[in-house]
C-alpha cells in the first residue's frame, strides 16, 4: 500500500508542473489536471469528466468494435464513430446491388436501420485500482471474474500501467445489438482515401452512425427484433457554434497504443529495421490488391475493408520514420539516458540491462512481425483454421467460412502468396525444416506458391464443401482414415513450428516482451522518482483516457503555415469524377452550387461556406479514431479521425510544435446527413438546434 501511495503522490507532483498538450490522463485521476484544464479554458470538474456516484461524459464514450472510439449523441442510443470505424460492418453490408460504400446508407426510420452481426461496444462501469489486491495474492482471473459478476453482459479486463507499477480493472457493459443508421457515401467518408491519409489540409467526412439496442430492461442482448434503442445514462449535447484558433479542446476515448518511455535502442529498432521492412512489405501487398480492385467494381467491394486496413499502418509508419529522424529522437533518447546515468549511478544497471535484454529478443521479434506481415498475409490460410478449430460448433465454422469466400478472390490471394512468401524465403531466419523442404521440393518460395494455388481444392466454397464432405466419408468408410491433406493443409502444418517459436514475442510493442518488460517496471519508477518536471502518464492500451489541447495551426515548413480549418471550397477543388476517391457525390456538387447550405453555411475565411475538419494538439493514437472531441463546455464539436503526417511520431515523442490530431467539424457531419443523406430525423434525434 505504500509503494502505491508513493507512486500516486509521485504521479500526482510530477503532472501538476506540466504545460505541454501532451498526455493520456486516467479520467480517475483526472483531478490530478483539472487545475491546469481550467487555466487552458475548461468549464468543468473532474466528477463532470468521471464519476461512478452519478451519470458523467464517461458513460457518453464507447469503445467501438474493439478498436475505435464512439459518442453517445442521442437519449436513444444513437452514436457516431468514424466512417473507417464502421467500414468493415457496412462492407459486410454491402454488395454489388446494394454498394452501401460507393452510394452511402441512410435510415428514414428505426425500422430500416440494419443489424450488424458480430459488432459490438463497450460502455465503462468503472475503473478501479486493483494494485495492491493483486500484491496480496488475489489473481486477476479472480477480480475479473467477481466484477463480471456484478450485472448482465459485464466483461472485465485488468490492465497494467507504467510497465507493471500499476494495474487497474477496468469493468464494461457489452453490447452485442449495433444497428447501421446512416453513413455517408465513401468519396464523402474516405475522401481522398490513401492520397490524403494523415495529411492536413484535410476535406474527409470521416463519420458514420449506429445505434445500440438493448432488452426490455435496458440491458445488453443479443439481436432481436424485441430489442428496443438504448437509454444511456448519458448523452452529449451538440454544439453548433464552431471553432476558432486558441479554443479549448478535450478527447475522450481509447487510445491503443503509444511508447513514451522506451529507451534509445528500440526507437532505434523501430526507425532502422522495423519500420522500413513492414512498410517495404505492405507495399507489395496494397499493390496487388490495387491492382486487381481497378480492374473490377466487384473485387474492390470484397477487398475495401483489406486495403484500408492494409494501408493505414503502411502510410502511418512512413511518417514515423520521417518523424523520429526529423527529430532526432535516438539522440535525444541517449542524451536522456547518459544523463540518468550520470544523476543516478546507483541504477545505471537498469539501462544496461535493457540494452542487453533487447539484443536478446531483437531477432525473435523481428522474425515474429516478419511472420505476421508475410506468412499471415496469405489468406487462404484462414480456411484450414476454421477448419480444425475444435472450439467452433459446426454451424459455427460454416457461418464462418461462407463469409470468409464472400469476400475471397483466389487469383489475388495467389498473387500475394507468391510475392510473400518470396519475402519470407529471403529474411526469415525461423524458417521451419518443413517450409524449406517444400520450398526445396518445388524450386524456391515463388514456384511453391504458384504450384500450392495450382493445386489446391480449397479456392472456393464449392471446393471447400466437397473436401469436407470427402472426408467424412472417408472416415465411414474406412475406419476414421482421413483423406490426404490438401496442399493448404500441408502449408499450414510446415508453417506452425514458426508459429511456435514466434509466439513468445507476440506482444504490443517490443518493449512488452516479459525479458524487457521486467526491466522497465523499476526503470519507469526510478525515472518518476528522478524527473519531477516530466508529466508521466501511463502509456496508452485501449483503456478510456483524456487528452487536452486547442484549436492550433502549425508551420508545415519554412514560411508555409498551416490554418487549423478547412472548408467545402477545399473538397469541390479536389472534386475529380474520373478518380474515384474524389468523385464526391452529385448532391454534394448540387449544394455548393446553389450555395443551398441551410443552417450550416457560415461565413468562414472571408466567404459564404461549410466548415469541414479542423486540427488541435490532442494528444492521440489508434484507437481514438471516432473519439469525441469537445468544447470547454463538455459539448461536442468533432468527432476525431486522424493525425498529421508530421505527427505519427507521437506515439514515441510528442512535439507540441507540429503534433496535431485531424477532427471532422460535426457542422460538417450534420450538413451531410442534411444535405446529402436527407435524413434530417437523425439531426432532430439529436436535438441540434
């Protein structure tokens, strides 16, 4: 119990002195900043934030299908999150006859609002310290269980912070009925896709609409069609009035993940191996994939969500590299860590052993993300793991495989198998004896690959059904004996000792293997009990967190200054009907050319317009796209969706000077259901005024 009281009151001290928009603050401890918070501009209190005795701005916040943020904005359960968010459940959705992609989807009534199968949200409980229950012998199996205990459709994690100093549960409600209510069409809501991907300016009207239903108590079921709109304990008020430079700013939501105390020789690792290799490897990957969706609408249906997924991270870590030798991250690392030395010659072991501990790991999580990006690249894969999964029920497994060759082409999947395993042949050093035998037997990685998908029966559904029923006649017939494997089968099995050895470097982050790990939980204390001006804040990991800032523009470059808002102008000059990322829709056109903006037009930059996104120095990573981003009066002013180029970096060092996170103007989102969708019931749900 001391050392925890230590810890906090060092928390607390070290927090107070700092002036930088940078953190990811526990909203539990966020009384720690609201004296700073007010300074900046904001109107409220900590238990305004977070509160467990009465309904607070916590429980307006979700955590969307398990790796994105959403709000809140309706007494109905109505909620935004980005449009990328929901991309794979209205890909799901969508077909060739109904491409909800291309042509949008809009609601006119609950009764039309579409079930989403396997999508989920999460709402926050409670968080609560659990440090000191786990120092005395209680599991964290245990806290879980007794917490999920406590009401129906209850899930709990318990979550380390400060590299093991701390740990928390964190205690949800899981909502398994989340209907579609509206989204834009893609050239509105991933406008400008991969081209403009973590650039600013920015025109995307990143956004799209759920609603999560629950029983007749409230409470989280699964789909029926007795299930009525949520009533949450609370919703976020609209605002309306804008944005202008200075303005407080606050995000609310679940960044994923972020590396602030990490030492010289994993940025190093990041900047120099790591990066470049998987972003080398994505773009062989997004190339084919680009290639095959421009030849048919139906491929690039079947493989939106891929290539988004694909691409983000690619395009993400391009700018990270740029950023951390922009800065002179591993410089100032070094720097950093001679100083601790010098100041604390008693722990300079500590740096020592984590640079010996990396050497250690180095070649095991390379070849463990090497595995990831190539091996696992190869989707067909998937069908043999469906196939032997004992768990699966076996309706289980079909509902499972028929979705997987819905959106399955086998030619493209050939294609990626023979670029990456032609990869993996050439730098994986955990190739197993059964991978190179094959690669022997057939002439090397590209001959095997194209010989596998020459030979395989497992390409279709059709083929996928006549193995399965071939095999159990086999098993009738002769006494359990099973056909000969599938050739998919054999890859399978030749790649599963990899999958073995790897599988102890399977963690977030370099850093989060246990033989590096152990050693930064006495480093990170010893740095907090060293570095009173740092403002140490956990590290992000998917749990709700708070970040401040203001509304902020940014020298882009010498003499090149970046305005912190956008406006429609900015879309219709980038319109291009021959492209299909910027072919906005004709109601968009329409609109700007009669000037016909509603309520939403203002006068903005010396002319009559929509205002579309703006950036802030939040402090923001993955898993904060569709977080809410507020006012000083708590009111929701943008729904979050990006970072700047400049700013991927900030995972690793935050730079006040050009980190900015890339919001949607919700006067943007509510001009596009207006004006666009013409489901103007959505905005009066609402109760924007």
């Amino acid at each position: 119990m001391k050392k925890t009281l230590l810890l906090v009151a060092l928390l607390c001290a070290t927090t107070i002195s700092a002036v930088a928009d940078k953190g990811m603050w526990l909203p539990s401890l966020i009384s720690s900043r609201i004296k700073d918070m007010k300074s900046k501009g904001f109107k409220l209190s900590a238990e305004d934030i977070y509160s467990i005795n009465k309904a607070s701005l916590k429980d307006a916040v979700v955590l969307f299908d398990g790796g994105c943020t959403g709000e809140i904005v309706s007494e109905k359960g109505l909620l935004i999150t980005n449009h990328h968010c929901g991309y794979d459940a209205i890909q799901a959705l969508s077909s060739v006859e109904h491409d909800y992609l291309t042509n949008g989807f809009w609601a006119m009534s609950h009764a039309e609002e579409l079930p989403c199968p396997g999508l989920k949200v999460h709402i926050l409980v409670r968080m609560e310290e659990v440090t000191d229950r786990i120092a005395a012998g209680e599991t964290r199996e245990d806290i879980i269980a007794k917490a999920e205990a406590e009401g129906v459709g209850y899930r709990a994690r318990v979550e380390s912070m400060y590299y093991g100093n701390m740990a928390y549960l964190f205690l949800y409600r899981e909502f398994n009925d989340v209907r579609l209510v509206g989204a834009p069409p893609t050239t509105i809501g991933k406008f400008g896709a991969d081209n403009d991907n973590w650039i600013w300016p920015r025109h995307t009207g990143d956004f799209s609409v759920f609603r999560i239903y629950a029983n007749e108590n409230n409470e989280p079921a699964q789909y029926s069609a007795d299930n009525r709109p949520y009533t949450p304990a609370r919703h976020f008020e609209i605002s309306t009035d804008g944005v202008k430079e200075g303005d407080f700013t606050m995000i609310y939501g679940f960044p994923g993940n972020t590396q602030e105390y990490i030492t010289s020789d994993a940025v190093n690792y990041i900047a120099e191996l790591s990066d470049p290799t998987k972003i080398d490897l994505r773009t062989q990957r997004l190339d084919i994939i680009g290639a095959a969706q421009a030849k048919s609408a139906e491929t690039r249906i079947k493989y939106a969500a891929k290539q988004a997924n694909i691409a983000n991270a690619w395009k993400k870590w391009q700018g990270e590299v740029k950023g951390i030798n922009r800065l002179g991250t591993v410089a100032k690392k070094l720097a950093y860590e001679e100083r601790f030395r010098s100041e604390n010659p008693d722990k300079a072991y500590l740096l020592d052993s984590l640079k010996a501990a990396y050497e250690r790991n180095a070649e095991g999580y390379f070849n463990y993300e090497l595995y990831s990006e190539t091996l696992l690249g190869i989707e067909l894969q998937k069908v043999v793991r469906y196939m032997h999964n004992e768990r699966l029920t076996n309706e289980e497994k079909q509902a499972a495989i028929e979705l997987f060759y819905k959106d399955f082409e086998l030619d493209v999947d050939r294609q990626l198998a023979v670029a990456m395993l032609t990869a993996y042949e050439k730098m994986g050093t955990f190739c197993s004896e059964e991978l190179k035998a094959l690669f022997a037997k057939h002439g090397g990685a590209a001959a095997y690959a194209e010989w596998l998908y020459d030979n395989t029966t497992l390409g279709t559904l059709e083929g996928y059904t006549a193995r399965i029923k071939q095999q159990e006649l086999n098993e009738m017939e002769c006494n359990g004996q099973i056909v000969a494997a599938d050739p998919i089968e054999e890859f399978v099995a030749a790649i599963t000792p990899i999958m073995e050895r790897v599988i102890p470097y399977t963690r977030r982050n370099f850093s989060n293997i246990p033989d590096i790990e152990r050693w930064f939980r006495p480093y990170v204390k010893a740095l907090m009990e060293w570095d009173k001006e740092r403002a140490f804040f956990p590290d992000a990991n998917l749990t709700l967190r708070v970040a401040y800032g203001k509304v902020a523009g940014y020298e882009y470059a010498d003499g090149e200054y970046h305005l912190p808002q956008t406006t429609l102008e900015g879309i219709i000059a980038k319109d291009n009907p021959e492209i299909y990322d910027y072919n906005v829709p004709q109601a968009l056109r329409d609109a700007y050319a009669t000037k016909d903006y509603g309520r939403w037009g203002i006068e903005m930059y010396g002319k009559y317009t929509v205002p579309v996104c703006f950036i802030a120095t939040n402090h923001t990573t993955g898993g904060n796209s569709g977080s809410p981003v507020l006012n000083s009066k708590g009111q929701l002013i943008g729904v979050n969706f990006d970072r700047t180029w400049l700013s991927t970096m900030s995972d690793i060092e935050f730079d006040e000077t050009l980190c900015r996170n890339i919001i949607c103007d919700i006067r943007y989102v509510l001009f596009v259901i207006d004006k666009v969708g013409g489901a103007g019931w959505i905005i009066e749900e609402m109760g924007v005024r």
